[in-house]
C-alpha cells in the first residue's frame, strides 16, 4: 500500500525516524528502519537517511502493509476528561495554568482519564487551537510536572518549537520557581540554602536522602525563606536550586521539618491532628530568566506569573 504523508509546522526539525514512530505507533522499529533502507521510505521521492530531518512542507511517501498504517480513532480519549482548568496566562504558543491538588498531571500505570494533559487538550480542542487530524505527530504537552498532591504552576506548549525551546530553558534552568509549604516545628535559621544526597527508589515510589553521598545518590540543594511561624508550624517560601522527585518534601523532612499533611514523608501523629486533605505544598510563582536566545519565545524572559488562590494559606493562620 502507498501512503503520503506531508510534514507540517510542528514536524519540522524532528528526525525521520522520530517523526515514524510517533506518526505509525503500528509500525515496528525494526520494520521501518529496513523500509528506509530499501527506498520503501521516501522524502519528496527521494532516498532518506534515519537521521534526516524534516522540513516543513516534505512529502514522505510509504509503501508498507496497510496493518502498519493507525487508523483514526472513532472518539479522542481527552474528550473524555473536563476541559476545567483555571488559566494563568495564554497565548499562541504557550499556556500556563494553576493546577489543583488531586489531579494527576499524565495518566499512570493504571491510566485514568482525567489527567491535566488531558485537560489542556481537551480545553485547545474546543477552541479549535488542537484539531488532531491535522497534526502528523504532535500533541499539546507539558513543559514541567508537579506531584498529583501538590498544587501549583504547569506550563503546556501548543506547539513543538515552544516545546524544544522550553525543555531547554527548563534543563537549563533559565527560570525561577518558586513555592509555599506548612511544615512542622520552628526553623533552626530563618533563611538557608540545605545540601544533601538524593536516591530515587522506583520500586517504591519515593526518595531517601543523606548529608553524604551513597549510592547512585545525586547532590541536591534547596533555598527556604521562614515567611510566618504559627502554632507550632512555619509557612516558608522555598526555591528548588536543583529539581529532583520529591526534592522538597524529602529535603525539609530530612532536616526533621517535614511538610503538614504529607502522608509519604510527613508525621503521622501530626497530620491526623490537622486533617489537611494534601500536602501544603504549592508552585506558587514562575519567573522566566533567560541568559540564552530564546527565539520566538524572547517576548517571555523576564514575565512573572502567580497563584493566587493557595488552599492551605487560611488554615495557617487560623493556628494558635
């Protein structure tokens, strides 16, 4: 069967065999690589290479068994999700929105509809931003994740160059984040950047930290500000220097000030007294800094962006 398929705008840049595999999941990698070398694969009927990238406009031609081509599915499984998401700031090319505790960012292991991905999705859909029959290999997507737990600040690209410029900046740490926590007890220093040692268990789905290094252990380092203190609890300000799973949570409770109301590193005895349904722990403030071109995306460097609605902030002050 011959297929043509054209590259649009957000395929332009990607390898050819990048571009494949998330345009024909059906097609086996081994497959394509030998239609590729055979010639059965072609750009503007020319023979490729697998590292060939594309231009937009780039007509690729297929000559494979129709088994290896998806076909369209009857309904789209964001659809599925509600397209509520409260939106911080938008334009043509990005979206920032205050993600809420108890909403998981992208679908687990054990899959489940209503995630924040599928939101967005769900959300550009209805605005005609994301129409995905027109679209070869690209979907909205996330630019930074939170813990399902925790609430805050997400960033999603709708298109694929603001996605690689921003997983750039991200890896480059050409941003400020910025959060807000309830722990437990009274800081020793009212303002300190803590070093440690961070391993991620996978097994169990959580991290253990030391003041030396063990292990596969990656060096950490995080920024607190004491901003209240409060019937036994202190509201801090905190900036991660270093972005790791779990870095705040585990961090501060390795110091023996873990968060209010985190099950998985916070104080049992503690968390049953306050009831708080989460842990008090949310992305609050994103500043973008960037010392490096940024392309179409330089109107951003230097734009801040804030929460305003912290669900923990009321119940802080009403302890005594």
């Amino acid at each position: 069967m011959k297929k043509t398929v054209t590259a649009g705008g957000n395929d332009a840049g990607q390898r050819v065999d990048k571009f494949l595999s998330k345009s024909f999941p059906n097609l086996p990698s081994s497959m394509m690589y030998k239609s590729i070398r055979k010639k059965d694969i072609k750009i503007n009927g020319r023979r490729c290479e697998i590292s060939s990238r594309l231009n937009e406009g780039d007509v690729l031609t297929l000559f494979l068994k129709e088994e290896f081509f998806q076909t369209e599915p009857e309904a789209y499984d964001f659809l599925k999700a509600p397209c509520r998401i409260k939106v911080l700031y938008e334009d043509d090319n990005i979206l920032i929105v205050d993600k809420k505790p108890g909403l998981i960012v992208h679908p687990d292991e054990n899959y489940h509809f209503d995630s924040l991905i599928a939101r967005i999705q769900h959300y550009l859909y209805d605005k005609k931003e994301y129409i995905p029959e027109n679209e070869n290999s690209f979907a909205p997507a996330l630019i930074n994740r939170i813990d399902r737990n925790t609430g805050g600040i997400v960033m999603a690209a709708k298109n694929a160059e603001t996605l690689r410029i921003m997983n750039e900046k991200v890896k480059k740490r050409e941003m400020s984040k910025l959060y807000l926590c309830v722990v437990c007890g009274s800081m020793e220093k009212k303002e300190d950047t803590i070093e440690g040692y961070l391993e991620k268990n996978e097994k169990q789905n959580r991290v253990y930290i030391k003041d030396r290094p063990f292990g596969s252990a990656k060096i950490i380092r995080t920024r607190y500000r004491v901003l209240n203190e409060r019937g036994g609890f202190s509201l801090l300000e905190v900036e991660l220097l270093t972005g790791r799973t779990h870095q705040i949570r585990a961090h501060l409770a390795s110091i023996g000030h873990p968060i209010a109301g985190d099950g998985k590193y916070g104080k049992n005895a503690v968390n049953k007294k306050i009831n708080f349904p989460y842990q008090a722990l949310y992305s609050y403030k994103l500043e973008f800094k960037f010392t490096t071109d940024a392309g179409p995306l330089n109107y951003l460097n230097g734009k801040s962006f804030e929460a305003n609605d912290i669900w923990f902030l009321d119940e802080f002050y009403d302890f005594s």
